[in-house]
C-alpha cells in the first residue's frame, strides 16, 4: 500500500510538472520591454531657411513595451525622445522633438527561412503623435502634429530572454513649413520628418514561448 501511494504520489508529481511547464510555455514571452540608445537625422525641409539642424544628432532614445497576440505578429506602444543642434543660429539652441506612437509588429522571420535561429527581424509601423519643444529661451515656440512612423529591426539573441537589436526608423511628420509662421511664432521650428537609427536591449517580461 505504501509502495502504491508513492508512485501514486510521484504520477500525480509528473503530471502536474508537465501541465505547469506547458501552461507556462503557452503564457510566455507575450510581453517584452525595449530600451534603444542611438542618433537622428532630421529632415532639412522641416527648418525655417538658416536655423536647419545638424545632420546627424545624438541622442535618440526609444522607450517601448510590446505586447505579442501571435508568434508573428502583435502590437506596440512606444516613446521617443530626439534632440537637435541647430548649425546656425547659435550654438546653445537646441530643439527637443519627442513623440508617442501605437504600432502593429510583423515578425516574418519564419517566412524567409534561411537566417540563423538566433536572428530575427521585426517589421513595425502606425500613427503617433510629435511635440517640438525648441530650447534657449525660445520654449513658448512649440508645436504638435500628428505623424506616421514605419521601421525594421534586426534582433539577435544573448540569452533566454534578451536580445540585442538595431532599429532603423523613419517617422513622417504630417505637417509642413506651410502650418508655421515665423514671424508670428518666432524661431525654433521643426515641422518635418526624422530618421532614427538606434541600439537597444528587447527584455521578455513573461517567460520565453517567443523569445528570439
């Protein structure tokens, strides 16, 4: 009877292991965090003519948190942060652009087929909002628009639940220099699109079903 119960004991063990791993397994990984560090290049024809920027900016800093439905695809809200020197008008004035945007995620690495296992790309695009804050005594000049933004990333796995990745983006203010005047609203302004190249760090916040 004893001998019975303890394999008894040890059925029921093994059984509630296995259904507990693979209901982890089927929760896992739907949710990931991502931190990206890198450089912008704003469009010259979003600057009023004589205050343009410099071509390349640093720094561009990209917050999100992705939520996966499907191994391929899902959704991400995300925030960035870019600041730009301007060449001519002085050296302190500076112009803070940021932005907010709610994005639908395409992973078709299973598609293309022949990249290592490690390696993944992401495809990401969707609406968001810009704010432009110039800087040096001229932050009452700031403005807002809508904008639509479309990237890829390349990830490549370190561990478990982390991956390296490269993200190239273009985000397309929906706005011109025609919706600014300067003489009204002063210097400082940026209505244009930027380019983004930025390095960062994709964290699974719940286990490893996708991880890369």
């Amino acid at each position: 009877m004893r001998r019975f119960l303890k394999q008894y004991i040890f059925f029921c063990l093994v059984v509630f292991m296995t259904f507990n791993s693979h209901a982890q397994f089927k929760d896992t990984s739907k949710w990931k965090a991502l931190v990206a560090l890198g450089f912008n290049s704003p469009s010259t024809n979003g600057f009023i003519e004589g205050a343009e920027a410099q071509t390349i900016n640093f720094p561009t800093v990209n917050l999100g948190i992705q939520h996966m439905f499907k191994k391929e695809y899902g959704i991400k809200l995300d925030y960035g942060f870019n600041r730009f020197k301007i060449n001519e008008v002085s050296p302190d004035v500076k112009i803070n652009y940021s932005r907010i945007n709610a994005q639908f995620v395409f992973d078709p690495t299973e598609y293309i087929g022949f990249l290592p296992v490690r390696l993944r790309t992401i495809l990401h695009a969707g609406p968001g909002f810009s704010f432009v804050k110039p800087l040096s005594g001229l932050s009452d000049n700031k403005q807002s628009y809508l904008n639509l933004l479309g990237g890829l990333e390349v990830h490549y796995a370190i561990a478990e639940k982390v991956s390296v990745y490269i993200d190239t983006a273009f985000i397309y203010g929906l706005t011109s220099l025609d919706d600014y005047d300067p003489v009204l609203s002063g210097l400082g302004a940026f209505n244009g699109s930027v380019f983004n190249v930025t390095v960062g760090l994709a964290i699974s916040l719940s286990g490893c079903q996708f991880c890369d």
